[in-house]
C-alpha cells in the first residue's frame, strides 16, 4: 500500500518539478568598474612629490557587488542579477590610483602595498555609487583626507568631501552603469583639483 501511494503520488511531484524548470533562466550580468582616464597618452608630470593611494574603504551599503538604486521613499534596492565585476571599493580605489597616475599631477602614484617611498598619502573612501531613476541621475561621492606620508608622525594636509552627479541617458542597467561611471569621473576630477596644491 505504501508503495502503491508512492507512485500515484510520483506523477504530481514530477509535475512540479516540471513547472519549475519552465521558468525563464536571467543570467548575471558583470559590469566593468573601470573610470575613463583623462585623454593624455603621455602627461608632462607637473608635480614633484610621489603620491600612495592607500586602500579605499566603502560605506556598509556599498560592501556588495549588485548595482543600488535609490528609492524615492529613501529605500536602497541591490540588483541580484546586475553587478559590478568587483567589490566597488575595489574597483574605484584602483580607478582612482590610475586617474591620478595620468593625470600627471605627481611624479609618481603608488598602489597599495607598494615598497616605494612616497612623500604624501592618500585615503579615500567611497561614500556613495547608484543610481537615482526617480530623479533620472546616477550619484558618486568620496571622501578624502591627505597626509604626509612619515610613518612616525604623520600631519593631515587636507580632509574634502567631492560628490559628483551624472544624466540617466535611459532605463536599465547599462544606461545606469555609464552614468555612475561618469559621476565617478566628475568626482575624479574634483579630486585632482583639491590635491594640486600640495603637487609641486
């Protein structure tokens, strides 16, 4: 009896498994976190001083790979299927080290973990990346703070906050992505501008 239940009860499991393999596959999709350079092949170094680029720190909300969008009720909404190819602190801080590297603000510019000496130190942090549909822009913020770079007693030059926003040239995440990738830029630039004092 209890095998005669089995199988009359076998068809309608296998229905169900069925019916859920009918649903539509969405695969992920990876977007490259990678902020235009400024259009210079080979820039004059302006500056004497070496810059460290030290590692950026992100706000919590930003610790995840999916793409955010801001809400109008204030809510964040993480994209499960829509993400960056890397943790977007990662990916900002190492576009920033390259941004500045290229911009010929400094004789140089150091990753982190580099054995190099450099004369100033860079910490940024990533305050802000998504997307705002509501409003039709994609908002970047960072937050910086220079110093010498004396591991025995090192002064504080300069504490900034740079945000910057960028145009929704559409809906979905393609036209989502080129707008934050175009207000990190902006804020790139306003970076640049706030450590050229402290170049020469």
């Amino acid at each position: 009896m209890r095998r005669r239940t089995f199988l009359l009860g076998l068809p309608l499991a296998l229905g169900g498994c069925a019916s859920a393999l009918e649903r539509p596959y969405v695969a992920r999709q990876d977007w490259a976190l990678s902020v235009p350079l400024p259009a210079q092949d080979a820039p004059a170094r302006k500056g004497r001083k070496v810059l460290l680029v030290r590692s950026m720190l992100a706000a919590p909300v930003l610790g995840d790979r999916g793409l955010l969008t801001l809400n109008p009720d204030g809510t964040m909404t993480t994209s499960f299927y829509e993400r960056w190819a890397v943790p977007p602190a990662e990916g900002v801080g190492s576009s920033l080290t390259q941004f500045l590297a290229q911009s010929g603000l400094f004789s140089a510019v150091l990753a982190p973990g580099s054995l190099a000496d450099a004369d100033l130190a860079l910490e940024p942090d990533l305050l802000a990346l998504w997307a705002e549909p509501a409003t039709g822009r994609a908002v970047a913020s960072l937050s910086i703070v220079l110093l010498t770079a004396s591991s025995l007693n090192p002064r504080v030059l300069l504490q900034a906050s740079e945000t910057a926003t960028a145009t929704l040239g559409g809906q979905g995440a393609e036209a989502e992505v080129h707008a934050e990738l175009a207000a990190l830029a902006a804020v790139f630039r306003k970076v640049e501008a706030a450590l050229t004092p402290f170049a020469a």
